[in-house]
C-alpha cells in the first residue's frame, strides 16, 4: 500500500462532484475504501422512522465518505496542491508541490 498523502486533521480542497470547490477538514480516512470524511462536505441524509431510541424519527443528516481522489490537499493560500515525499534530516515528510513548503516535520 502506497503512503498515504492525505492524513486526518489536513485541510482539504474538492476537486470533483456536487461539493466541488469546497473545503473542510479531514474526519476519518478509510484507506482500504480509498476514502475520506471530511467535514461539511458530502452530506448524506438518512429518513429515519420513529423507534425507541428515536422515539421523534426525522432526517439524519451525516458527512458520507468520498473518493480520496476527489480531494487535494489545501496549500497555505487555500488553493488545492499536489503533495510530494521528500527525506529532511533523515526522516520522510510530505511536501506541497506548488509552494514547496513542509506540511508535516
């Protein structure tokens, strides 16, 4: 499995989709589904029936996962970067492609 260049807590950019051009930051990211949760983006509503728990019942609403590529990571000016691996003092940090600044070390 490749590293992962997209990392829970990065802020994000969309790339594709009804959301397209929205950003947010990542939630959860599954890496066997190739995707990610990210906050205000993608929401799905669920039409829940009354139950016991839910004696009330109504519409759930929930950030849905997306496809990992349809998002980029966010440079420090908000537009969507590329991300690149580079070794800095011998240990592997991500950097983005446009800037060339660090995100992570």
């Amino acid at each position: 499995m490749a590293a992962a260049k997209i990392k829970k807590g990065d802020t994000v950019v969309v790339r594709s989709g009804k959301d397209k051009g929205r950003t947010g930051t990542v939630l959860q990211v599954l890496p066997k589904d190739e995707k990610v949760v990210v906050q205000g983006v993608n929401i799905a509503a669920r039409h829940r029936k009354p139950s016991q728990q839910n004696p009330q019942g109504g519409i759930d609403r929930f950030e849905a996962p997306m496809h990992i590529s349809k998002v980029s990571v966010a440079d420090k000016d908000g537009k969507p970067t590329r991300v690149r691996f580079e070794t800095k003092d011998g240990k592997k940090v991500r950097v983005a492609v446009k800037s060339g600044e660090t995100i992570d070390g």
